[in-house]
C-alpha cells in the first residue's frame, strides 16, 4: 500500500532545501550585494542629485544628464579615446596574443626563454612600466628616436604629439602581452593533435589547418579574451594618467592638481573624467551620469559579443 507525505512535512522538507541552498549561496549573494548592487543603486541616486561630498545631496533631476551629455567640452573627446583604445588596442592584443602564443607552441629549443621572455614585461606594475616606455620613446632623449634617427627614419613625438599619443599606449598594452599569450598557449596545447592528422590527409595545409582546425577550437577562449579585454580598456586609466603627467614634464608638489589627457586631451579617458569631476571639481552628480554611460556601454558590447558567439556555436552545430 502505497503511503504519502503529510504536507505540513512535505512544507518543511522544502523549507529546508530552500534554507540549505540559500545558505550556500550567501557569500556571493552578500558579495554581489556589497560590492555591486549597493555601488550601482548608489550610483544611479547620485545622478539624480547635486552632491559635492561637503553638503547634503539636494535633487536636480535631469540636469547632471543634460549637463554631461549636451553641454561638458570633453565628454566627447573622453568618449572617443576610450572607445579608439576598446577597438584598436583590444584587436591588436588578441592578434598579437594569439601570435606570439602560436609560435610559442611551435618553436623546438630555447622555449623556456621564449616564453618567459614574453611573459616577464606582464608582471611589471603599470606606473613602472609606463614609466619605462616613457623614458624609451622620449623625443629628445629616448633611445628609440635615437635608433631611428641613426637609420635615417623621422622619429615621432610618441607622447607628446596628440597623433602618436594613443598608438603609443597601445604598444605599451602589446609589450605586457604575457597574459593572453599564456591563455593562448594553453587552448592552443589542448586542440587535439588527431584533428591535425586527419586534416593533412585531407589536404590541408598551414592555412587550412588553422582556419578549419585550430580557430573552431579556439574561439571560445579569443571571445574570453575579447570580452575582457573590452571591460578592461574600458576602464582604461592609470597608464594614460602617468604617461600624460610624465610626458608633460609637470612636477607633482603640494597642492599641484594633475590635468588628465595631455597633450590636447588626446589620452583624455572616460575613468580619467569620471576622476576629475568626482574628485577634483567634487561634481560627484556628473561623475555618476558618466559611469553609468560607461557602465551601459560596457554592458552593450559585452552583450553584443556574446550573442555573437551564441550564433556561432547555433551555426556551428
């Protein structure tokens, strides 16, 4: 005879499975709440607000929108070095990434030295490091203009020039390329070597081999790497900082006030605005409309990509 569970017990049983999961899904329910739900609620009230951290918020409405996305100079600018630096130096890193990755896998001796030699410039900090390539690409003094001025080649003016400044930050992301290319070596070691066999029977060749073997293999850890790359270059800031003050020669005392984008606010970034407005001008309204902008840009193409790569798996299978 078949027997059935009281429901006053069977409430309690699923009582319980409920407390049992949520438990185990309190630390990140407490993280995300803390460190991002309470942050961005926080945010969006302050947009609505005229707060300069002094006084009490006091509402405004719509102005702190109307200001930034109408009436502030170098809103524009901002925005088109930080999506230029999205665009030109998340490309150019995954390329490179991959390259330097796949000839990592590929060369037979010395590979230890390659690798590390590749790998190194990661670990150094972003100040050290960009105030190494500074000193390299210094227009008077560097000895890279002196390389090229021995070869007969015009020397640009890298960080002082508002054309050569953001191609300039972009090598200095290429130089600390150890990262992707750790990435890239490990989903390049994984491909199984059975499908390169079979691909050469087929005909295949170096070109072949990659566009039908390696890259479906690989695709899901370049949308990885482009995704964070995106959320990271959006958030571009404290190299574009350094060098700008570097290059600026201005030197830091008491009271000195550093002006972002130098020169012609050509590394001028969306971070480096929201810095200025929020903690030197203490427009902390306008500085919230900006992070949300950059917030949703963020999550536009993060969402883009990965619909992108939702059809290609859809096509693929």
């Amino acid at each position: 005879m078949a027997t059935t569970t009281p429901a006053p017990a069977l409430r309690r049983k699923r009582t319980r499975a409920r407390l049992r999961t949520l438990g185990f899904l309190s630390p990140w329910l407490i993280g995300f709440s803390v460190f991002f739900g309470y942050p961005l609620i926080a945010t969006v009230y302050f947009s609505f607000m005229h707060y300069n951290q002094i006084k009490p918020p006091a509402f405004v409405g719509l102005r702190n929108w109307t200001y930034v996305l109408t009436q502030m100079p170098l809103f524009g600018p901002a925005l088109w070095n930080t999506l230029w630096l999205v665009v030109v130096m998340v490309a150019l890193r995954v390329v490179f990434g991959l390259g330097i990755g796949m000839l990592a896998t590929k060369i037979k001796s010395g590979t230890g030295f390659f690798r590390t030699a590749f790998y190194l410039p990661y670990l150094a900090p972003p100040v050290a490091a960009t105030v190494a390539f500074v000193f390299l690409l210094n227009p008077g003094t560097g000895p890279v203009n002196e390389i090229l001025g021995a070869v007969g080649i015009p020397a640009p003016s890298w960080f002082n020039d508002p054309d050569w400044a953001k191609p300039s930050l972009v090598m200095l992301s290429l130089w600390g390329i150890g990262d992707l290319m750790v990435i890239f070596m490990a989903a390049l070691l994984d491909v199984p070597k059975e499908q390169y066999e079979a691909a050469e029977l087929d005909g295949a060749g170096a070109w072949g081999k990659f566009r039908y073997v390696t890259w479906p293999s690989i695709t899901p850890i370049v949308m990885f790497a482009v995704v964070t790359g995106v959320v990271q270059t959006m958030q571009y800031y404290t190299q574009a900082l350094v060098a700008g003050k570097l290059a600026s020669g201005v030197s830091i005392g008491p009271g000195t006030v550093i002006q972002p984008g130098y020169p012609d606010h050509a590394t001028l970034t969306v971070p480096q605005l929201v810095y200025s407005l929020g903690f030197q001008n203490f427009n902390t309204g306008a500085a919230c409309v900006l992070s949300l902008v950059l917030f949703a840009l963020a999550m536009a193409v993060t969402t883009l990509l990965m619909r992108k790569r939702a059809g290609l798996l859809a096509a693929e299978d």
